[in-house]
C-alpha cells in the first residue's frame, strides 16, 4: 500500500473530462447488456452505443469513461486492459486483476481501439474506440465489452465489494467536428448484495433514559457487510422487550422499531430472523438524563457515491452508516487536493451531503480531508476536521506541518479570518511517518490508534507508537476509524473479517458542534469496531474526566465497562509525559463477565507527569481504548484542572501542597480497590 500511496503524489492531476466538451445533445445512445451486477463478482458487461442520425465515420470517435466514485475511478477493483496477457495481473497487492476490454461492431468498418490505462485510481482514465475505415449508420451499434473471457477465464472484470444503489457510466460521442458531445440518457447499473444474509446488525443507542422511546436498528447484511433490500422474512424481537415483529418486504433494507425500557442497568437486546439471530450493543438505562451521551462515528472513510432522485440528494455512504449500521457521526475524508478526480466538485458535493444529512438529534455529516503534504515521511498523515459544513478544502501544497505557512497556520488562519474551527489526527503513524516534535496541543488534539484498514498503532516501544507520542509531550485524545475506500461507514466486516474501528463522542447532545467540541477537548474514546460502553475517570480532591489534564497528588482512577461479548481484560496503562520511558501496566483483572467495575488507587504516585488510560479487551479481540487522563504537577500548566485548589489563588502557598509553582505529593503503598459489578457507576 505504501507504494500506491507514492502513486498519489507523484501521478495525481487535474482531472479532465473531454476539454472539447459541446453543450449540444448527443447523436447516439448507450445501454448496458447488464444491470444488475454482483458485488465483489466476476463479469462480463457489454456496452452497447448505438449509432444516432447521421452516422460515424473515420476520425470519428467515442470514449467510455471508468465510472467515478467519489474521487476515484472502478479500477480499484477491475483495471480494464487491451493486453490479454495482463489478464489476472494484479499491479500491486491492493488492487484487483486487469480484466479485458475488446471492441466489436455490426457494421462493416474497421476500429481501432486505445485505452488510458493507469494504476492510479486517482488519475481520470478511459477506453477510446475511433473509426478507422467504413461508415455506420443510424442503428448500428458498437459493443465494448469489459471483462471479455471468450478466450481466458482471468480476464473476467472484478467488481467492488460495494453494493451501490446507482452508478452512472458516462460515454461521450466526438463526430464530425471534433467537439465532444455526452450520451445522454447515461447507462447506469447497480452492484448488487448477495442472495444469503451472513448477520443481523442490531444497534441501540448506548445510554438512553428509562421509559423514553429510542430506536432499535436491524439490518440483515450480506457476507461483505451490504444491506440486502431483497432479503424478505421476519424480524422478532424477543419477549422481554416487546416480543414486536416486522416482516421486511421488498425494497426494505432496515427497520427502526420503537421500544423503550423502564428497568435501569444494562440491557442487551435480540432480535431472531430465519434461523439467524442477532444482540444489540450494550444500552445503559439511566432514571435521569445524563450530563453526556456517548455517540459513534466512523470520521475516516474514502470515497463512495451520490446521486439525485427526484431532486433529492442520496449519499449512499451516509444512508448506509446513518440508515443500515446505525452510526451517529460520518464522514467521508477525501484526500487534500490535487489528489482526487474532480475534487472541487467532489467536495461541493460533500458540503451539500453535510447540510443535508446533518440534523440536530439524529445524525452529523461532518466535513474533513486527508492531508500528507509533500513531506508524508516527515509529518505523516493527518485527518482535518471542521466544525461546519462550508469548510475549503486543503492542498498538499500547505507544507510542512508547522513551518510558516504550513499546515497550522493554515488551520489559524481559517480561524482567524472566517471563523472555522479545525482540528488535525494523526493516523497510520508506525506505516506512513510521524512527526511528534511538532506539538500543538489546541490544534492536534486525538490521535486515531486504531483503523481497519492499518490495524492498531498503539505500540508502547516503536518510535512511531502511541507511546513516543505521549512522551514527546502530545496531549492526544484517542479515536479509532475504519479507513474504508468503499464508501463502506462502519462495516462490520470491513477488511479481512474485521471490523470498522470507530469512535466514540462524549457529548451532551448529537450535533455537528458538539460532536466538533468532544473531538477537541479529547473527549472521545476508540475501539477496534465494538460499542463497547465505557467510562473512565479519576478521583483526586475532585473529579477528573477522561481526556482532562490536572494537578494530581493522589489520584485513584475508576472505570465501568459493558461489553458487546465478555471481556477477558482490563488493563489501566501509565506513560511518562514529557520524558522516554517505560509505559507501565497499574493495574489488570481479567473480568471474565460482560460488565465490569473497578478502582486503583495510584498511592505511590511521586507527582511525575504522566498520562494514564484503559484498555478494555474482549474474548472476541475486540478491544477499547479510553483517551489519557493528563496528570501533571506543574502549577504553571496552561488549561490544567485543580479540582482540590492545590495550587491556589497565588499558586505559590505551601499550603495548598506547592513549592516553587510545583505541587508535593504522593505515596509509599499501591492499593488496589476491587469492586463488584455495579457497585461504582459514574455516567460519561
């Protein structure tokens, strides 16, 4: 993958489509031999033009070009080629095999054939037929077939993962005088979900107030995680909540059923369905309204599709992780220009998607883009996200990350001038480079330690692990991503089994600022693709929430955890901050139940600066990861808690416990408080 990503920066160019573009109608027309076609199958599709009045003769040409999705072009999955011998070739370990593309026609000409083959999916690319001898007239048809194995099985054409609803497949028609004209009405075809459904997919939300209706979300997906709007039986949820049914008829990919719960505790729903069954995530019945929610987002995706319906806009990544897999927050992250094909389109596109979808209570389509800059080895990736749905789009040229006129200034400056908050993750840092050095502390504030697509980067010895990270003096929240370039928000079964990693907000409402400010004051917690719930704070002369940085002395640090499968482990983790050194394991119990509470009280704390944080593992290697506790003892620490006024109003009295700005504390003994499940409880 790393190869592919030089790629991106070496090859990536404005998009073009035909420069000589008419703004008449089209002679000719198109259709496809297929429609329907199956997701991650192998085909063969004919695309059929059929000659208009007037007919074609030589010089005249026609070009079909790759369908787009979103920035990228199919070749991700199937590369057309005009080389048979390339058939079955994979260019790099990422892709799909090259397919064949030939060329045929009914009438009595001769064509030649020329394609613009490239392996970058993010360079605009085609196949061109041009009449070379002979005339067509009105009727005939030129047939170009993508993945033509009449001669070799291999050469079939791979297609996406994706079920996609719609997908246009534009051609364009140059006769006579040269300018190109689109063909119009333009072919479309759907991917389609396979016939069995693997799962049911239940999701709830994780903390809701007893004897208030919510919303219970069940989808049967198929073995690639598409929904299946063909799947008709009927959904049962079981009798201690309802015992309501559904039958699904056809088009209906989803149900919402409305239930509520009067009985405070955690809760665990199942839902039967033609011998397939499937548990919601943990829900936390609470009798009064908490301070905070927590809401899931998957915030690092890559592509997809949208398309109009009636003048209403469908975005098929946002209808899929809002309607299918029940998310709260998406966004799809394109890549800082000049990447992505037609990014200034593709970005409009996506600031219309974010109006559109964003709603108060119900869902936030927020707005970011990837950024490598030209020194991807130096600084690393980062995602940057915004607190509106009218941010700009970035530019790789924006580089480095903290030099003047770099990546910060930039975010400053768009502050500054219109009032966008921003804020940048780093990501993939142990693959792609890291810069740690350059901290600042306002504007990269989470770092994503877990995605799908990259695996985990919370190494405690590599020096581009979450742990040098923190030792280099970076306050990171923590987030988990998916980094799907399907479009697929939160699939379950994102990449090889796995899951979408995702990321939990801690907010007192679902709105786009909200879910903006949890990102930026760290409140926020990452797993590996599992609601698990929870709940991590501390307790030292005052409460200390997860993400906060304060002046310690004693600290004793509690959590609740309530998994989606039994948890094997937790583990509460300390790394120095400010200084290389060991990260050390406080404490670990190995729970063996679904839910689990527990206290360490750090005793023998001596007021080093350190962040501490929970691990919460399951017997399903799923996994959870809170965001840091910051324990500090520096009175002088811009932003810092004093929850006991150690340092009080002159932060110099000796008898708030300071000597010189520095707070004095501390113990000989680490006790360890173990308690039965339930007996703590501390809401998010």
């Amino acid at each position: 993958m790393l190869a592919f990503l030089l790629l991106d920066i070496a090859l990536a160019t404005q998009w073009t489509a035909p420069p000589n573009l008419s703004s008449g109608p089209s002679v000719g027309g198109a259709h496809l031999s297929l429609t329907q076609l199956p997701a991650d199958g192998d085909v063969t599709v004919d695309y059929v033009y059929v000659v208009g009045e007037g007919g074609m003769t030589a010089g005249d040409l026609l070009r079909i070009e790759d369908p787009l999705f979103h920035g990228a072009r199919w070749s991700l999955w199937g590369a057309p080629t005009l080389n048979p011998d390339k058939c079955g070739v994979k260019e790099y370990d990422d892709a799909a095999p090259f397919s064949l593309v030939t060329a045929t026609t009914t009438a009595d000409a001769e064509l030649s054939l020329w394609r613009l083959e490239e392996v970058d999916i993010h360079v605009y690319a085609y196949t061109e037929v041009e009449v070379v001898s002979g005339d067509l007239v009105e009727g005939d048809e030129i047939r170009l077939t993508y993945g033509d194995a009449s001669e070799d099985p291999d050469c079939l054409h791979h297609l996406p993962p994706r079920a996609f609803q719609r997908v246009s497949w534009r051609s364009f028609e140059s006769l006579g005088s040269g300018d190109f004209a689109q063909v119009r009405p333009t072919p479309v075809f759907s991917t389609t979900a396979a016939p069995e459904a693997r799962s049911l997919n239940v999701v709830a939300p994780s903390i809701v107030v007893a004897n208030k209706p919510f919303a219970l979300k069940v989808a049967p997906l198929d073995r690639l995680g598409n929904a299946m709007p063909r799947w008709q039986e009927t959904l049962t949820i079981q009798d201690e909540y309802g015992g309501a049914t559904h039958p699904l008829a056809d088009g209906e990919a989803f149900v919402d059923f409305t239930i509520s719960i009067d009985e405070v505790g955690i809760h665990r729903i199942r839902v039967d369905a033609d011998g397939l069954f499937g548990r919601s995530n943990p829900i936390e019945v609470v009798d009064v309204p908490p301070a905070n929610y927590i809401y899931w987002g998957d915030i690092h995706n890559h592509h997809g599709l949208s398309w109009l319906h009636e003048g209403v806009r469908v975005d098929e990544n946002h209808y899929y992780g809002r309607d299918i897999v029940g998310l709260d927050v998406g966004v799809e992250s394109i890549k800082a220009d000049p990447i992505e094909i037609d990014s200034a389109n593709v970005w409009s596109e996506l600031r219309l998607n974010c109006l559109q979808y964003t709603e108060d209570n119900h869902y936030v389509a927020m707005m970011g883009f990837e950024w490598m800059g030209n020194a991807m080895f130096e600084d690393g990736h980062h995602n940057v996200y915004f607190d509106t749905c009218s941010a700009p789009l970035g530019s790789h040229s924006i580089m480095p990350l903290a030099a003047t006129g770099g990546m910060y200034d930039w975010m400053r400056q768009l502050y500054d001038e219109e009032g966008i908050r921003s804020v940048a993750v780093p990501h993939a840092t142990m693959y792609t480079g890291h810069n740690f050095a350059d901290r600042d502390d306002t504007l990269r504030t989470a770092f994503e330690v877990y995605s799908a697509a990259w695996g985990s980067s919370m190494s405690h010895t590599d020096d581009a692990g979450i742990a040098r990270a923190i030792m280099a003096g970076n306050r990171f929240g923590f987030v988990a991503s998916s980094d799907n370039h399907d479009g697929f928000l939160a699939n379950p079964f994102a990449v090889e089994e796995r899951g979408s990693g995702l990321a939990a907000f801690v907010a007192p409402r679902l709105s786009l600022e909200a879910v903006f400010e949890s990102l930026q004051s760290r409140r926020t917690y990452a797993t590996s693709g599992a609601r698990i719930i929870v709940h991590f704070w501390a307790d030292d002369g005052g409460e200390v929430q997860a993400g906060d940085e304060y002046l310690a002395a004693s600290p004793t640090f509690l959590w609740s955890a309530h998994g989606t499968s039994t948890i094997s482990s937790i583990t509460l983790l300390a790394s120095p901050v400010g200084a290389v050194g060991d990260v050390v394991q406080l404490r670990q119990v190995h729970p063996n139940e679904l839910d689990s509470e527990g206290a360490f009280a750090w005793d023998d704390y001596l007021g080093q600066p350190s962040a501490v944080w929970l691990q919460v593992k399951q017997g399903d290697d799923e996994v959870a990861w809170s965001s840091p506790i910051w324990l500090t003892n520096n009175c002088g620490t811009p932003n810092v808690l004093d929850p006991a006024n150690r340092c009080g109003a002159t932060r110099e009295d000796e008898g708030c416990g300071c000597v010189n700005g520095v707070v004095v504390g501390g113990g000989a003994i680490g006790l360890v408080l173990l308690f039965p499940v339930l007996l703590v409880r501390k809401m998010a």
